[in-house]
C-alpha cells in the first residue's frame, strides 16, 4: 500500500493531500529514511512523521482493507514515540522536520 493512502486510511493524518505533501517535502520517514508518496509500506515498517506540534513514531502492524472505522485504527499501528516540540522552534532551527520556507506569493 502507498504510504501516502496508508497514513489516510489508518487515520493518521486526516487528508491525503496532507500526507502526499508532508512526503513531497521529505518530513515523513520510513525506517529512519525520507521517503515519497509513493513508497510501499508493509508491516513492521516504522514511520516517524511531524503531526502539527508533535513528531510521531509508529509501528505498521497491519495494512487496512477498504475503509476503517476510529475505533478500529488501533489496530493497524502502535505508537512508539510521541513527542511534542518546543514552540520556539522555527524555520531555520536544527529541526530536520521543517520544511523550507517559501517565497512570499503576490496576486
């Protein structure tokens, strides 16, 4: 399954455009490696992504099958690490979950 439609479905991140964007820029990490939308998650992979505030780090037991219910998601990862980051952290800082910053856009 795409890592990309295994961070939706599992309900992980809540939109899929959100999880391919978070790969496009590098931030997620499969088994300690950047990887694209496109990769291939199996079980026992290990994701390591930031969530708003927070840096993820789970383990796939299982890949889900159609859709899933929000009780059901415990099932498909187990949590390994969930660390919040300090607010001061910003652009520029030694965080290598931030994202470049981008040009200012005029319309």
């Amino acid at each position: 399954m795409r890592l990309d439609a295994y961070l939706k479905k599992s309900l992980l991140i809540k939109r899929r455009e959100l999880a391919n964007q978070l790969c496009d820029e590098g931030m997620v990490r499969v088994n300690g490696t950047p990887r694209r939308a496109s990769h291939e998650v199996k079980p026992q992979d290990e994701l390591e992504f930031p969530l708003y505030n927070r840096i993820l780090k789970v383990r796939v037991l299982a890949l889900p099958e159609g859709n899933v219910r929000k009780a059901d998601q415990w099932a498909l990862f187990e949590v390994l690490e969930d660390r919040k980051l300090p607010a001061e952290l910003a652009y520029g800082d030694d965080d290598p979950f931030t994202p470049p910053p981008k040009p200012p856009r005029f319309h």
